[in-house]
C-alpha cells in the first residue's frame, strides 16, 4: 500500500523560508521519479518542481523563479523541498507524488500559510 507522508509546512512571513519533508513507502521509490505539487481551494493542483530518480535531472515550473530547490535520499525514501523568498501567494497545501503521472494515491498535504 503506498503511503505519502508530508511534513513541514507552517506559518510564515513574506520572504521567509520553509523545508518541506516526504516520506514514501509501499513504492519502489529510488527508482520513482518524484515530484512536488501544491493546491490551493478552487484551484487545480498544480506541480512545482520534479527530480528523477536518481536525482541527476530536475525540472521546475517558471513560476518557482529559483526560489525552490527539489532534492531527494533515496536511504530515506524521503523527497525534500527547500522554499526561500516565499510570497503570499505561494499558500497552498503541499504535496508530494510519483512525477509524471502521479500515483492514485496522494498524502494528506502539508499547509503552507504566507502571511503579507
């Protein structure tokens, strides 16, 4: 059964910076590509940013602006994203997956609240 486990969200201020942490089980996961995506009410959940599964190739969406850096321990079977510079608009409730194609299977999220 996989299990996505997401952690470290939280309240900050407008150029603060959060750690985002997921741990997967239940998938093969240093062979999973691996992605995080973020969600906010009436909108469509979006993806941020994608590693590969070696972590040797990463992608990110233009709106991530250099901001976020996506990293990965394949030991841990954990995904991390690093957010600096942080706007209000990037609240949202963060999510970890399978990149591309996610897994029918998505974790309860991690809220992420920026305060103007």
């Amino acid at each position: 059964q996989v299990q996505l486990v997401e952690s470290g969200g939280g309240l900050v201020q407008t150029g603060g910076s959060l750690r985002l942490s997921c741990v997967a089980s239940g998938v093969s996961f240093s062979s999973t590509p691996m992605g995080w995506y973020r969600q906010t009410p009436g909108k469509q959940r979006e993806r941020l940013a994608r590693i590969s599964s070696g972590g040797g190739a990463i992608e990110y969406a233009d709106f991530v602006e250099d901001r976020f850096t996506i990293s990965r321990d394949n030991a841990k079977n954990t995904v991390f994203l690093q957010m600096n510079s942080l706007k209000p608009e990037d609240t949202a409730v963060y999510y970890c997956n399978r990149a591309p194609f996610p897994l029918a299977s998505w974790g309860q999220g991690t809220q992420v609240t920026v305060s103007s």
